[in-house]
C-alpha cells in the first residue's frame, strides 16, 4: 500500500470515528432539550449537516495535510533514548528498488488486507442493493398507473404494502400507493401528499448519498443508525411540512397514520432510493399536534457546536496519523545514543530537528526516506566497505540516502533528490566536473557515474579530501554540496567555523542538516513506523 493510499484508509477511519462522535454528540443534544427547540424539519437539516461533517472534515484534513502542525511531542518508548546502551538498527530485507512497508503488528491483519476486504465489502453492500433497486424499478413498470403528477408517476402497489415514494436517476419519480386506499379518498389524498412532499424536500435524492454512505460505513454499526435516524427523521419533516399548512388538517392527517398502523403492521426493509413510510408510532402522531419552533438561531448553533468539535478531532487525527514530532531533547538523546566511536558525529539543532520531522511527519518525506533505507539494504555493504577501506565514517551513507535515495539515476533522472543545487548522476550524485577531476569519465556514450564501484571510490577520495582540508565534517559536508569555493568565501568573510550559525544566518544552505538528519534515521528506522 502506497503512502497516498494509507492516507486515505486514515481519513476513512476518522470518518467512521466522526460518524460515531457527531451522531453521539447529536443525539446527546437532543435529548438534553434542543430537540423541544427545534422543529422536525430543523432537526433533519441538523443531522445531514452533521453527517456531511462526519464524511468531509477527514477529507478536508486530508488536503491540506503538509500544513497541518504535527502531533504532540512524546517520548520514545522504543527509540535508543531509553535505552542503557546502543542498540543495533534494525534493517528489514527488501528486493532491489522495493521501499519498505511497516508491518502490522502483533500478528493482526495486515493493513493493505484490511482495506481490500473493507472495498471488497462496500462494493458488495452497494451492488446488492443496487441490484435490489433495479428489480425494483421493472416491478414498477408493470403496476397500473392512476396518474401523473408534474413529472411523478402514481401507481398502485400491493393492498397490503405500504406506500413509498422513489427517484431513479433517468428514470423519472414515482408514488406507490396501496389499492386499498381507493375505497378511501381522503386518506388517499393525504397519503400521495406525503409521498409528494418526499419528492419536493429531496428525501428521494438523498436517499442515494445515504446508499454510499451505507456502503462505505457497512460494517460501522454508529453509521447504520445515524442512517436508520435520518430516515425517521424525514418522515417527522415531511408530517410538519404537511400539517402547518392549509390544505391537511392535523386531525385528519393522524388518523391516516393511525389506519396505515393498522394495514401495515411492522415496516419491511425497502431497496436503495426508495422513502416509505416507516411504521407510525405514538411520537410521531403526537408530534403532529406540538407547537413547533419557527427560530432557525437554534439549529444554526447546534450545528456550529457541533462543528467546533468534530474538526480539532478530524484535524487531530490526521496529524497524529501524520506523524509525531521529536523534540530537539528528543533528537540530541537520539544522536548521543547511537554515536559510536570513529563514526560520523551528529551535532543537533534546529535546523537537524526541523529536517528530521519533515522526514518523520510528511508524506513526501516519509516515502522518500522508506525507499532510501530499502535501496541501502541492497547496496550497504559494498558502499560501507569502500568507506571503510579508506577509515571514513559509515555515516556518510547518509549522503547517498538524501542525494539519491540511494539510487544509481542518470543525469536526465526525473526522481526526487533531498540535495539543492544542479543535479548530478549515481548513486552520490556528482556533476560532470567533480566526477572529471577525480578520475571518471563523463562522455557522449559513457558515464562512468553510474558505476556504483567506481563513484563510490571517487565519493570516499572526495570526502577524505574534503575532511583533511577543513578538519570539520559539517564543513565538510558542506563544501560537498556546494564547493570548496563557497564555503572558503564564507570562513574567510565570516571567521565563523559553526556550521549551525553559518546555516542559520543563511551563509551555507541546509544541506548538511539534512544529512545529519538522514544519519538520525540512519541508525533510528524505527522512527517511520
């Protein structure tokens, strides 16, 4: 599973976790007294707004990701920082060119697993009830049609079904209204304006979201009663909408609820899109006759609370999904722990800590570090062997993870690299002039750059040149990235020797903070998991 997908399967589980929180809170609210301040039509508008939230906060997190701040800090339970002495990095096996996935732990399902059966699932869920729908929809052609209505189809069902009311998208609306109404007008009458009422609120319409919604959230059992109260909840819409006008006496209207009762005594379960009548109870006739409220401030401060605290919580997740950030306490620990002797020294600041988190916490970074320690398992003991040979610092492996992800790329190579400034080729990135002065060749037809043996000899004679000129590895660094002229320049017209303060001045750019971040990640993997 791809960083991108991964993203998404954790904004598909905030969202089943909001569908939880926001019916919750809802209901909670209600029940505390708003659901006397609202009406049944303020109430439905409520939920769905909730319910869009549930859906589209996650997604909203999701897109602006990079900007979000990162988790809380924390301790590292398993990083070298606890521990008493240095523990030896773990280094996963990988096929050339493979970038290495966390596994699922304990044993449990795997979670590119777990996806597919939750697609496979949803894909299930809606194709049976699709399939359900269009059984419907010939079933429909075949009933008598009593009359049109605008663009609505009445038809009559069953004498004892109940009645209902569905959209198909180019197929037109219909009305389905039990035979046995015929022998009585008035609640025939009052029963088709319900239908109708469905229609013009597009209860029928939305019925398909809550199809997708039902779908994706199957297995969520929060999101199949905020689903189940939806629907209930357009009913108590369209009974107000009907009563608080002219044309349907309140009295009338409850002994038509009270006769559908007795016909239909218990609800079946109806196919995708369609709004029936769900079995009347004693609150919903009762409803028919309370004062309702007309204020819409209530509502609109209902959903703003409710806003409030789904959005931290979607936003909250997604930057604990995105990564926890090491302090600069945190990373020292790190580089204190895992320095051994002769190896390359890791000085913390800043800068380190700034480019070690966008390793840990981005994407980007994440993805193009996972394939760097991949590609290093392959290549690690013939590159470490040649710094060996020449007493360098294995550290310096972390050079060739932030200039290539340790890939051998020619020039033309349109992969990323964490290095500023021109491109080079191989695995240690060298332009055409560096690799020439130190004996490769860079010709039409041959270059010698992208022969791991031979550049790696010419990376370990340049750091070994470098080293012995400035005595200083970060300076060293440095000067590998933008040239023993610059960084000269810069010592001369400074007279300071502190690459911290000379990066943080803007003198020398951020390259040897990467590297030294890299070399963090280097001995601690664990930290992308």
């Amino acid at each position: 599973m791809g960083p991108f997908s991964r993203e998404l399967l954790a904004a598909y589980l905030t969202a089943a976790a909001l569908v939880a929180v926001g019916f919750g809170l809802l209901r909670a609210a209600l029940w505390l007294g708003m659901e006397r301040r609202l009406s049944a039509r303020q109430t439905l508008r409520v939920g769905r707004v909730t319910w869009g939230l549930a859906v589209v906060l996650p997604l909203a997190a999701l897109a602006v990701r990079d900007v979000l701040p990162v988790a809380p800090l924390f301790a590292f339970e398993r990083s070298l920082a606890r521990s008493v002495a240095p523990v030896e990095p773990r280094v996963a096996r990988a096929a050339p060119g493979a970038v290495s996935e966390p596994s699922a732990k304990g044993g449990g399902v795997p979670v590119g697993m777990l996806a597919v059966m939750v697609g496979v699932g949803g894909l299930g869920f809606l194709a049976w009830e699709l399939g359900r729908s269009l059984r419907l929809r010939r079933r429909l052609k075949a009933l008598p049609l009593l009359r049109r209505v605008g663009r609505v189809r009445l038809v009559l069902g069953e004498a004892d079904g109940g009645a209902y009311s569905v959209w198909f998208p180019g197929g037109g609306a219909w009305v389905v209204v039990p035979s046995v109404l015929l022998e009585d007008a008035e609640a025939l009458r009052l029963t088709v304006r319900h239908e109708l009422q469905h229609h013009r609120q597009r209860d029928t319409v939305f019925a398909y979201a809550r199809l997708g919604f039902d779908s994706a959230f199957f297995w969520n059992p929060f999101a199949r009663a905020f689903s189940r109260w939806l629907a209930e909840c357009q009913e108590f819409a369209c009974d107000e909408a009907l009563v608080t006008g002219p044309r349907v006496p309140a009295d009338a209207y409850a002994r038509c609820l009270l006769q559908a009762s007795s016909r239909v005594p218990g609800s079946r379960p109806l196919p995708a899109g369609v709004t029936g009548m769900s079995h009347p109870t004693v609150r919903r006739i009762r409803m028919v006759f309370e004062p309702r409220p007309r204020r819409s401030g209530h509502a609109l401060g209902l959903v703003l609370s409710l806003a409030l605290v789904m959005a931290p919580l979607a936003l909250w997740a997604q930057g604990a999904a995105k990564g926890r950030a090491v302090s600069l306490a945190e990373a020292q620990a790190l580089a204190t722990a895992g320095q051994k002797e002769g190896d390359l020294p890791v000085v913390v600041d800043a800068a380190v800590v700034e480019q070690l988190n966008r390793f840990i916490t981005t994407p980007k970074g994440r993805d193009f570090m996972r394939k760097a320690l991949a590609n290093l398992a392959v290549h690690r003991e013939a590159l470490a062997g040649t710094l060996r040979s020449r007493s360098l610092p294995e550290g310096l492996l972390a050079v060739a993870m932030v200039e290539s992800a340790v890939s051998n790329l020619p020039e033309t190579s349109g992969e990323p690299s964490l290095a500023p400034g021109p491109r080079g080729a191989g695995v240690w990135m060298f332009i055409p002039s560096t690799a020439r002065r130190y004996g490769l060749k860079v010709e039409a037809g041959l270059d010698e750059r992208l022969d791991v043996a031979r550049e790696t000899e010419a990376a370990a004679a340049l750091f070994q040149a470098l080293h012995a000129r400035y005595g200083d590895w970060r300076l060293a660094l440095a000067a590998y990235n933008q040239g023993e002229g610059v960084v000269d320049r810069v010592l001369v017209e400074t007279g300071v020797r502190d690459v911290s303060e000379l990066t943080r001045t803007g003198r020398l750019n951020g390259y040897t903070s990467t590297v030294q971040a890299g070399v963090l990640l280097l001995r601690n993997p664990h930290l992308l998991d």
